[in-house]
C-alpha cells in the first residue's frame, strides 16, 4: 500500500486524474488548471452539491470505497435530473485522514468514474485535504437544461397526477439489514472478548453476513442510480413535468416539498405505493411496518414527479412508473388514504441530517 503524503496533493490528483478523458463539448478544460472551464452557450446551467460525513452519511464497516465513490457522484447526477436536466460535470472534493492509502483513493475515483462513464459526465476538478476525523466528501455536478424544459418544485396544479418511479423503501430496508448483521457481528466479538476466547475472535475475522435473498436491498443501498432512463423517456414522450424531486429523504418528506413550494394539498392511495417483495418481506422480519418505511425511508432516488392529468394515457406507457394519486387544493390538506378509505395526514418523517441524536 503507497502512502499519500509519498504523492502530495498534487501527484494524488495527477494520479488519480491523468487519464481522464473529456465526453462534452462544453467542457473546455477540465483538471490541471486553477479552474475548470465551461462553456453553455444556450442552455441554462444547473448546480447541485452533496457533502457525505463519515458516520453520519456512510460506514465504512460494509461500504467500500467503490461503491461509495459511486455513490457518491449518482446522489448529485440525481439532483440533475430531478430539474428534467442533463449532467455534464463533476468536481470532487475529498478530505481524508492517514489511514488511508493511494490505493484506497484509487477504488473511490473507480467508482466515481464507473458512475460518470455511465451518464457521459466530465470530472474536472476538486480538492484534497487532511482530516482528523475521518472521510468527508463533497461533490459539486453541474449540468444543463433549455430554460423551457427545467422543471422546478412550484409548478403543481390542483388535479395534476402524482408519479413515481421504480419502488420505494429498498434503500431503508438495506441499510437496516446491513445495520443488524453490523450489530450481530460486534455483539459475537465482544462476547469473544469477555471470555477471552482468542480462537473465536480469529474465526470471526472470516464472519460472513447472512444476506441471503436480501440481494436486491443491498443494491438498493450501496448502488444508488441515478434516473437518467426516465428523463430520457419524458423526452419520446413529449412529456413535461410539472414538478419534480428525486427522492433521498422518503417520498412523504419529498411530497410535502412540493405542495408547500406549489401551494397545494396532495391525495395519495397507499394501496398504490410501489413496494418490492423483498422490502416487504425484511420489513414484516424486523416487525416494522412496510408503508412507513416507505414513506419515510429516504436514499431511494427515484423520482417524484406530478403532471397534467391529460398526459395520464402517456404515463400509462413508461414502464417503471407508478400512478400514487393527485394534487388538491391547499385547504384540502396532504393526505394518505389507506388500503381501508381511512385518511391520515402526512407527516415529514424521513432523513434530516440536523436532527439532534
């Protein structure tokens, strides 16, 4: 293993950077300079940043680096195309502590460039640091979008249809499998410790997880993807969201954006919620309930989006997409009716990253 400061800053990103080769046209000059430089002639340019702390955002005891990396850059490609966008470049910046080796930071930018490869965005720049506390990760994505085409989180009418893509609560079922095998796996060393039984403390160095059947909330978790494909779909079909949001912090919390940015109230049918066999079947094993995870789960990233309840029979053609309900007007509230016709209001439960602990 290289250390880093064997490089420097500036031979890490040269390392880690060199062979970067430029996708867009609007990427005049990318990393080796003070600044990138862009050039968007036409079109309006969108930015979007995420910070990711270490033990608040992502563990490294079942994240690897390259999946995170890739993570890490789908979270901000998301953002892009919850604007009805398309991603062009990204900037990174990393701050890191002496644990971790060249070849850690090799495994990251893999993942980071898996994820641009895959949706033709340039990485053209960033920074690098040390840290005392541990891995903390900023990434800037900018992209584009004809001022026609952006669609905002204001623009829901009363009447417009209520979508959403793929299935939600995966991603929080992930996380809470991956939680429980974490806790399973300490509670067996520390009880290893108490007896001070060296030969079970070295069998549990090859400990093995129990994700058997549980594959699909794993991806969920670790393999964010970003919904290019459905951006790409609006555009055969002509169809322009009214609003829109990717969902990282649970569909309820998401959904109450818009209405209060729109000025509206919202009906969704919990019967029609999209909810994966394994979601369900993890949720009724930790005795949870699979609506609310859901609605409050987070770290899903599909999109969230409302339209025009005459493009109903065009919606009915995207595969991927699901009818949830539709907008009221503001006095008629943000209500969810269950699977029995009783109403509940909606309550924003899901991620917020300055709760107190």
């Amino acid at each position: 293993m290289t250390d880093i400061s064997k490089l420097g800053e500036f031979g890490l990103i040269h390392h880690l950077t060199d062979n970067i080769k430029i996708k867009n046209e609007s990427t005049v000059k990318g990393v080796g300079d003070d600044c990138a430089v862009l050039h968007y002639p036409d079109s309006e340019v969108l930015v979007t940043t995420d910070m990711l702390m270490e033990g608040v955002h992502f563990d490294l005891t079942y994240i690897d680096l390259q999946h995170l990396g890739y993570k890490s850059a789908m979270v901000n490609i998301s953002d892009i195309f919850a604007m009805n966008g398309t991603p062009r470049q990204l900037t990174v910046s990393i701050a890191l502590s002496k644990r971790f080796k060249v070849e850690d930071m090799e495994e990251f930018y893999s993942g980071l460039r898996m994820a641009c490869d895959k949706w033709g965005v340039d990485i053209v720049g960033g920074d690098t640091t040390s840290s005392y506390t541990g891995l903390a990760i900023s990434i800037t994505c900018i992209g584009e979008a004809r001022k026609e085409d952006i669609v905002y989180r204001n623009g829901a009418k009363d009447t417009d249809l209520i979508c959403v893509t793929g299935d939600l609560g995966a991603a929080y079922m992930g996380l809470q499998l991956l939680e429980r095998e974490k806790s399973v796996y300490y509670q067996q060393v520390d009880e290893a410790r108490k007896k001070n039984d060296k030969h079970a403390l070295e069998e549990l160095k090859g400990f093995q997880p129990d994700f058997a059947g549980k594959e699909y909330l794993l991806q969920r978790q670790l393999q964010t993807e970003a919904r290019g494909d459905i951006i790409a779909r609006f555009r055969e079909l002509n169809i322009r969201p009214t609003a829109m949001m990717d969902i990282s912090d649970g569909l309820s919390s998401e959904l109450m954006h818009i209405c209060k940015q729109s000025n509206c109230g919202c009906r969704i049918y919990e019967k029609n919620i999209p909810i994966d066999y394994q979601t369900a079947v993890m949720a009724e094993e930790l005795n949870m309930n699979v609506t609310t995870c859901a609605l409050n789960g987070g770290e899903d990233y599909e999109l969230l989006f409302t339209v025009p309840i005459g493009d109903h029979e065009k919606i009915q053609q995207m595969d991927n997409v699901k009818l949830i309900g539709h907008i009221t007007r503001p006095e008629l509230g943000q209500m969810l009716v269950t699977r029995d016709n009783q109403e509940f209001e909606l309550k924003a439960q899901g991620w917020n990253p300055l709760s107190e602990k």
